[in-house]
C-alpha cells in the first residue's frame, strides 16, 4: 500500500526539490533572508549575501537571478515569482520533485 507523507516531512527527509533545489535548504536560505530584513540590512545587501553564501549552484543562479530583478527595480515578490516560474513545466506548474 502507498503510504502518502505530508509535505513537511519530505522536506525534512531531503525527498522534495523544486527546480533540482532540495527543498529544505531553500527554505533555510529564504529564512535567512528574512531574518536579515527583519535586522535591518537593506534588501540588495542581503540578497547578496545569501547569494554568496550558498554553494549550492542551483540556489545560487536562483538568488543571482533575484537579486539582478531588484537591482532593475522589480519587487522582491515579483522577482520571487519570475525565478519561480523559470522553474515551471510547460504547463506552467511548478515541479516539486520527489527522490
């Protein structure tokens, strides 16, 4: 029988990517995000320094593509959804992956 398991503990299991990124660290890195807006950095600042600090080279061309968004004056959230939709298929819903 087919067991089906919330989203939350695939995440945690490292079982679901969105666009070949592991879930649960872009979840840890747009957490990081937030906690240095809510610090008081400045919003390009940040998006730089979240950028430099992950290695992994999907997330980081994902956050390079955001942050030249807001460098061009695009909101955050739209800067957000343009990035997520280059992850999307082509009927246009985005691929959560399971491994």
């Amino acid at each position: 029988m087919l067991e089906l398991l919330p989203e939350t503990a695939l995440i945690e299991a490292g079982e679901l990517s969105l666009g070949g990124v592991p879930a649960a660290q872009l979840a840890v890195t747009y957490g990081q995000l937030a906690d240095l807006l809510r610090s008081g950095v400045p919003l390009l600042r940040a998006l730089t320094v979240v950028e430099k600090q992950t290695s992994q080279p999907g997330l980081k061309s994902i956050l390079e593509e955001i942050r030249r968004q807001v460098e061009d004056g695009k909101t955050l959230a739209d800067a957000m959804i343009k990035a997520q939709k280059s992850m999307c298929n082509e009927r246009g819903e985005v691929q959560w992956y399971c491994h």
